[in-house]
C-alpha cells in the first residue's frame, strides 16, 4: 500500500477513472441494449383509426332527428301536487254553480215564455190572472198543462191561418179565371 508520503502520480489516477468510466459507459449499453422490449401498438393504431373515422363522421354536415321524450314525474307528497287538485277541485266546483244558475236562468226564460204566450192565447189579462198563472208555474203538473193547451192552440192558430192563405190565393185565381172568360167572351 502507499503510504501518505509517497506521492501518486494524477495523470495516472485521471486515466484509471477514464478506463471506469468506460467501462460503466459499456456496461450501460449493454443493459439498455438488452432492456429493449418491443411494445404491441396494434390496439393503439386501431384506436386511433376509429377516431379519425369518426372525426371525419363529425365533421360532414347531416340532418339529425331529436325525439325529446318528456317525463312528469307526479310525486303525491309534494306540494305542488296538492295545491293543483285542490285548484282543480275548486275549479269544477265553480263551473258546476255556473251551470247550475245558467240552467235556473234559461229554465226561468222557458217559463217567462211559456207565461207570454198563454197571455197571448187567452186575449186578454188582468192582475188577477197574472197572479193564478204565476201561483199554476209553482207546479210542474200545471206548467206541463198549459204548455199542452198553448200548443194545441197554436197548432190551430197555424191551420187556420193556411186555411185562410189557401182561400185568398183560390179567391185570387178565381177572379184571374173570371177576367180570363170575360176577356174571351169579348173577343168572340
């Protein structure tokens, strides 16, 4: 072994580390050389051809059909759901009072009709029929009598009235007849 006062020589120890510094470079080498794996890409490229199909898909204009399909959830718990049948119920309780009081409104317009053609019939009025035919609509028995006598009155109001019509047109052609013979009369 050399001793602290024998002295080394540096180029000698610079050339040692260089030759172990080869060495070490060699042995790398080596070790990467041999660590080389070749690694399958194939999955990769097919991966990588389907995106660029479809990119390409993406990128040609086309017509596309939506079908939105809506879905309503009714929750019996909420409250949207008992306010709404609690609307909807108030809603059909109040068209069935208008109904109401527009059937009492066009049955009291039937009557006050029937009562204005009875007036009629009879000729004639005073306070004292007035109040009777108002005491007889009290009854649904009495109202469908008079209806009755009010019809067949004016089923014959109308008879009459085409009987009538029918001996004004047979007068007038009796008349158009006479002036026809007299005409003929006079030009023998």
């Amino acid at each position: 072994m050399a001793t602290s006062t024998d002295k080394i020589d540096s180029s000698a120890v610079y050339e040692l580390f260089e030759t172990i510094k080869n060495k070490l470079d060699k042995q790398e080498k080596k070790q990467t050389e041999s660590v080389k794996v070749d690694i399958d890409v194939s999955p990769i490229d097919t991966a990588t051809e389907r995106f660029v199909k479809a990119a390409a898909e993406a990128n040609q204009p086309s017509i596309v059909e939506h079908r939105h399909r809506h879905k309503i959830d009714i929750d019996i718990q909420s409250n949207w759901f008992f306010f709404s049948w609690v609307v909807l119920f108030f809603i059909i309780g109040a068209l069935f009072w208008v109904i109401a009081d527009l059937r009492e409104t066009n049955n009291q317009y039937a009557d006050n009709d029937l009562k204005y053609r009875y007036v009629k019939m009879i000729g004639q009025t005073n306070e004292d029929s007035f109040t009777w035919l108002e005491h007889q609509f009290q009854y649904t028995d009495s109202i469908k009598i008079i209806r009755k006598q009010v019809e067949k009155y004016e089923e014959l109001v109308r008879e009459q009235a085409e009987r009538m019509e029918r001996m004004r047109k047979d007068f007038k052609d009796s008349k158009q007849l006479q002036s026809e013979v007299k005409s003929l009369r006079n030009r023998k």
